[in-house]
C-alpha cells in the first residue's frame, strides 16, 4: 500500500552537506519527499519527540546531539515506505549496517547515525503531525 513516513536528516549529516545525497538515495528508491523544512530544533520539541527512550542510558545524550545543528524533517511517500525507508537507512548502529544503506555510507557512530525513520504507520503519524501541518504535505 502507499504509505507516509517521518524521517529526519540529523545534525551529523546536515553538518556534513549530506542533505542531497541522502535524498537522491530515497528519490532513487521510490520514495517522494511530499514535505520537508530545515528547522533547529528546541531542546524541549528534542525531549519530547524521544520520550519513549526517556528512561535509556543514552536519552541525554542523544537530545544534546539531536539540538547540536540544523537538521531536515521529512515526510516520504511510497510504496511500503516505513518498511522502504528502514532498509534504506539500514541497521541503527552502522557497525551493523548493511553494505550501500544510508548508515553503512554515512553515520559516524550509534548516536551520530545520520537518519531516522519511523518505525510503524502510527507512529509515522504521531510524528509527522508533531512537525508538520497538513496544508505543507503536498502529495
Ligand atoms: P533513532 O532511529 O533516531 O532512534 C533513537 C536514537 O537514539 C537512535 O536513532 C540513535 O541515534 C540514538 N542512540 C544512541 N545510542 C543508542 C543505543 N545504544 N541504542 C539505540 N539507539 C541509540
């Protein structure tokens, strides 16, 4: 079915003028990008789009990066595109990454992991609708 995920480029790769790069591999893959801004997030907006890992021994630390630059939020559209989009990014930790997925080419470590993605249609509604009004998705 077509479906919509979130995905974030996150500040390792937007430092990194990674933001093409990245998008061709999800353009080239069939997945449209429908809505997309370039934001820095707050620390509070940080805190609360991770509250499910609030009790993880890395959720500190993974806040203060996510608030460390600019990154770019997107919603993707496709064929299957939350299970599309977690192949495509490949395994959290690049250590674990398959070959030619968006970790593998280009996260820096476990934290630093260049994307996120949604990992259920719920959830990719939750989340859009956490960054996104309807009027800026145009499919
Ligand atoms: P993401 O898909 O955005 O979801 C949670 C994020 O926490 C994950 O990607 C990583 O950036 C970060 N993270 C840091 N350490 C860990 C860890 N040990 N296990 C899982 N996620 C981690």
């Amino acid at each position: 079915a077509i479906e919509r995920t979130f995905s974030i480029i996150k500040p390792d790769a937007t430092r990194r003028n990674l933001t093409g790069a990245i998008n061709a591999i999800f353009e080239k893959n069939g997945l449209a990008i429908v809505a997309q801004k370039r934001i820095w997030m707050s620390r509070a907006h940080a805190k609360k789009f991770y509250e499910v890992h609030a009790e993880r021994p890395f959720y500190n630390d993974l806040v203060d990066f996510m608030v460390s630059g600019p990154v770019v939020v997107q919603v993707l559209e496709g064929e299957n595109a939350v299970a599309k989009n977690r192949e495509l990014m490949g395994a959290t930790n690049p250590a674990n990454a398959a070959e030619g997925t968006i970790r593998k080419l280009f996260a820096e470590s476990i934290e630093a992991n260049s994307v996120h993605g949604s990992d259920s249609v719920e959830n990719a509604a939750i989340e859009i609708a956490y960054f996104f009004a309807g009027y800026e998705i145009v499919g």
